[in-house]
C-alpha cells in the first residue's frame, strides 16, 4: 500500500488539567512550550509526523474552540484537516469521529493515532518503528500499538504485556497479553524485571475500517449516536450532526473502550527515547539537568537552600523565586496562581478536583 492511504490523527482536544495552574481551559498543554525547544507540543507533533506522512495526510482532531490555537502552531494546516468536536470526550468518541471522518475520504485509510504531548528525540528511530507498524497494520486483522522499551520500573505509565508463549524476533510485532493501568512501585518493579512489559505509548497504528467493527463491536453506545454518518459528514449537516453525537456521548478513553477488550491487540516495540509529559511529576523526571539535590528548576532566577527533590517552576520574568526547606515538594507560580503542594499525584488530583468548584471559575 502506497503511503498516500496513510493518515495521522494527532489528538489534541484534552485541557490538561494535571499541569494546572499554567495549563487553562483557554490555552491548554498541548500549546504551551514545556521542552528543551522553543515549540509547542503540537508543533512538534506536527513536524515528527510530517517526515513520516504525506503532509496533506496530517489531521488534528481538537475542540471547536481551540480552532485559532491550532492554526497559530500549524499554520499551513487546511480547515478540512481540522476535525473539530464540540466537547471533549475523551479519546474514544474523538476517534469514532475521526474514523468515519476518514473513511469517508478514504476508504483503504490506515491511521495513526498520537496523543500531541509526546518528546522523542530519536526522529530516525521513531520514523522506523511507525513505518514498521504501518506496513503490519497494512496487511493484518490487527490494532497495533507502540510499546515503548522500559528503562525502570516508573510508576508514571501504564504497561502492556506481550504474549511470551510463542517465540518472536526482537523488535517485531507481537500479541498483547494485558493492559495494565499505572502500578504501585512494587508491581512496577515485578513487570520490569519479568521483561514482558512495555510501557503504554497511547500511540495506535490500525485500517480505518477494522477500529471502526472493533469500536462498533464494544462500543454501541457510543457508535449508534453516529448513525447516519454516511450522509452527514462532509456535508452542511455535519456541526449539528457531531453536536448531538457528541452530547450524548460518555467520556471514554479508547484503552478502557476497545484494547482492553478487542482479541486484535498488537504491539511494535519502541526502543527509542520517549518522554510523556502528561503532569508535573513526568516533567520533574524529564528535566535531566537537575542540581545536585535533584531539584528541578525553571525560573528567571532562583534562591533555594535546604530544598531536596522538588520541582521550581516559574513563568514569571524578572521574578526571583526564593525557597527553603521542601523535600518532594511542587512549586509553580504564574501571574495568578502560586502553588505549592508535594509530589504526590493523590493530593494534586484534589487540588485539581477543588478547581473545579465555582468559587474558582476564573483560574480554570
């Protein structure tokens, strides 16, 4: 199959609430600059998949209101290659959309699908094993996934485990045994030392019209609220089309919706170097120029005594951030949020949860 039914559905429709206070409802992660460039996540999304896809191929899949966001980082990106959902819903409705979307254009479409806030810094090695997983998925009953090749027991990620039954070459496809949401340490630490895990990448590789039997195979009640697509798409009907599928659709990430229950799982191992910056604890693991007390640090100019493990994080020019005495703490500050709290992802999701309380409406 020739590259031009090849397709990218880059998601980026979440509103990042684990890197509040700097990630908003008006200007979510995936358009902040976090990395050692000076681009957006999006951005760089766009250009890893760009060598690997046919630009014109290249779809961002995102809210209706965050339309101008995505045109300011991808400027040359057309209004068709924009698949615009008026609530996010999580993974597994955005891409039920994107799928008859694309099976519309193209029936023989094979698909990617990528979360926006990955960093790889391999871009060779990563074209290799999304070429790798294309071509599988170009010619077999299967939904691939990227396994990424684990270098400690990190207890940030989900896992995957592989059929060790039957004998497989190193770094080619292989059946999924299990998906398993993010361990505790100790179980983190048995799936790295058994060697049949691969940290969950959340990119899928699949033909357009094998996730779609598979989504309308597990998932009814999200697929039916779709009926009539055929007509609808690409037509004037389409906005008031997805605004009633979409209202009546539950949030539901596509792992929870079909791989965990679908007997087509397939992995690819990813050896390459990856980061998922998905909350304030990955972004301290993934700034490897820590001090010598493995503080974190990103600010104007900083004073810290007697701090150990924490991360410092201030957008704030011409601020000097002054810290003494935290262990395993969070400190970020912004023009008008300062948080400070420990590295424990339990109490940051309840700070997070109290956000959304209607007492503080105007810092969501």
């Amino acid at each position: 199959m020739t590259n031009n039914h090849y397709y990218c559905i880059i998601m980026a429709g979440g509103i990042g609430s684990r890197f509040w206070p700097i990630s908003r409802e008006a200007k979510p992660k995936q358009f902040l600059n976090l990395s050692r460039s000076r681009k957006s996540f999006l951005r760089l999304a766009y250009e890893r998949f760009a060598k690997i896809i046919p630009p014109e191929n290249i779809i961002v899949s995102s809210q209706s209101r965050y339309k101008e966001l995505v045109k300011k980082e991808i400027p040359e990106i057309s209004d068709e290659n924009l698949f615009l959902e008026p609530y996010s819903r999580n993974t597994a409705p955005c891409l039920a959309y994107a799928t008859y979307k694309l099976l519309k254009r193209d029936p023989e479409a094979v698909m990617i699908a990528t979360p926006a806030d990955h960093l790889i810094y391999d871009d060779e090695l990563f074209k290799d094993t999304i070429l790798k997983a294309l071509d599988y998925a170009s010619c077999h009953d299967s939904l691939m996934t990227l396994g990424v090749v684990p270098n400690g027991p990190d207890t940030n990620f989900g896992y995957i485990q592989v059929c060790s039954d039957v004998e497989t070459p190193k770094g080619e496809p292989v059946k999924v045994k299990t998906f398993t949401e993010k361990p505790d340490k100790e179980l983190a630490e048995v799936f790295y030392q058994s060697g049949e895990f691969y940290w969950n990448s959340g990119i899928f590789v699949w033909q357009a019209n094998i996730i779609r039997a598979e989504l309308e195979k597990h998932q009814p009640e999200i697929t039916t609220l779709f009926s009539g697509w055929e007509q609808a798409l690409d037509s004037p009907e389409e906005e008031a089309f997805i605004e009633k599928a979409f209202a009546g659709c539950m949030k539901i990430s596509i792992d929870y919706a079909v791989m965990e229950k679908t007997d087509k799982a397939w992995l690819v191992p990813a050896d390459f170097e990856w980061h998922d910056i998905g909350n304030w604890e990955a972004l301290h693991s993934y700034r490897s120029k820590k001090d010598l007390d493995g503080n974190a640090l990103k600010a104007h100019k900083i004073l810290n005594k007697d701090t150990k493990n924490t991360l410092i994080y201030s957008d704030e020019d011409n601020k000097l951030v002054v810290i003494r005495g935290l262990d395993n703490f969070i400190v970020v500050d912004t023009d008008d949020v300062l948080m400070i709290c420990p590295r424990d992802d339990k109490q940051l999701k309840e700070i997070i949860t109290e956000i959304a309380m209607p007492d503080y409406e105007e810092y969501r």
